[in-house]
C-alpha cells in the first residue's frame, strides 16, 4: 500500500523536493554568511555567552561539540552545544546560529509554552518514530495493513503534532536571537540581512519536514477511509 503510485507521486516526491530545496537553501546561505566576518570579531561562543550573561544565565554553560550544523540548546541539561565552526568562528552565519540556540535558552527561562509543550511530547515522540517502521514492515509483510492503518494514523499523528509544534517554537528562537544581536550591538546594521538570511534558510528545514509529514499523514487517512 505504501509503495503505491499516489504515495510515490503525491507524498514521496514532493517530500523529497521539498527537503532538497531546504537543504540547499541552508548550505548556500550558511556557505555564503560563513566566509563573512562579522565586524565585532565575536566569536558564535562569546556572542552566545553575551546574550545569555545579559539575561543572567550564567549558569548555562556554551560547549562545543563535534559535527557540522549539529548546534542545539538542551533543555534537560540547562546546557547550549555549538558545533566547531560555529563556536570558534566570527562569522555572520556561527554568530547567527549562536544566538538562535541562545533563543532557545531564553525561551526556556520565560517557560515559553510552546517550548514547555514540545518538551512534554519529546518522549511519545521518540518512541511513536521508533515503532513506527516496525508497525509498517509488520504490517507489510504479514498482509495486515488494513488492521494496522489506526495503528500508523494515530503513530504518524504523534510525529506530526511534535513538527507543528516545533516550527513555531523554532522561529521564535529566531526572532529572539535577531532581538537580541541588535539590541546589544553584537552585529551591525548591514550585518542584519545575512543574520536574518542564514536563520530562515533554517527554519525552512522545519517547514520541509512539518509539510512531508502533513502529506504522509493525509495518505494514510484517505487510505483508510478508502477501504
């Protein structure tokens, strides 16, 4: 049922497309805005430090971890990770990420609703993307999909619910760090459209994500309302 002409057409391909585009708009814009020095000199660690010291976290550490693009804030562990570039480089795009996780600390420190809401639902979350192959190859190879598609909808509702509500959760991040890198004179006046470029170009993956799952889940309800 899932490999059918409609899932490939109306669900796969666009998904792909779509995530693609995102992701080549994020690397050419990250690409671009990395090799550009931010006239402060700051580094993505020391603007991070900045923004969080000035809202008093000083208690939240910023620590650099391995990888590319894998910058996050952890809520669990009051704790804000910058990848290498972005940690030690002064450049619009590691500055400008920097000061999105920032965001994200600050969101938690105002105990952001959204945030709170996306915190609750990350271990259903994890488990429904665990069970959720199992659930389909099971399905798939016992001739049971019929009686497994509540099963999928309700799983795939799961995923779907977490990306709606993370896209919100992560453009406010974006607005913080662009409130706060102004306000404090962290980047300049004509530094702010490589910020802003390189911010949305990430938000974009999420769109991307969130409009894939929103597709998968519709097939799989007009599958089951066709049988």
């Amino acid at each position: 049922m899932f490999l059918d002409y409609k899932y490939l057409l109306f669900v796969m391909l666009p998904g792909l497309l779509l995530g693609l585009w995102a992701q080549w708009r994020l690397h050419s814009a990250f690409g671009k805005y990395s090799q550009v020095r931010v006239e402060s000199g700051l580094t993505g660690a020391q603007a991070a430090r900045r923004i969080l010291d000035k809202a008093g976290l000083n208690d939240v550490p910023v620590e650099e971890v391995e990888g590319k693009l894998t910058d996050h804030y952890d809520p669990t562990k009051r704790a804000l990770f910058l990848s290498s570039d972005n940690y030690s480089g002064n450049s619009i795009a590691a500055v400008g990420v920097a000061a999105h996780e920032s965001g994200h600390a600050l969101q938690h420190q105002a105990a952001y609703a959204m945030l709170n809401l996306r915190m609750a639902l990350v271990p259903i979350t994890q488990f429904a993307s665990t069970i959720y192959g199992g659930i389909l190859l099971l399905g798939w190879i016992m001739g049971m999909m019929k009686v497994m598609l509540p099963i999928i909808i309700v799983v795939f509702a799961i995923i779907t619910l977490f990306q709606l509500i993370t896209l919100p959760v992560e453009y406010d991040a974006s607005n913080r760090a662009k409130e706060q890198l102004f306000r404090l004179g962290l980047v300049r006046e004509d530094e702010r459209a490589g910020v802003a470029k390189v911010l949305n170009a990430a938000a974009l993956t999420y769109v991307a994500a969130l409009v894939s799952s929103m597709l998968t889940l519709l097939y799989y309800i007009s599958a089951s309302r066709r049988n």
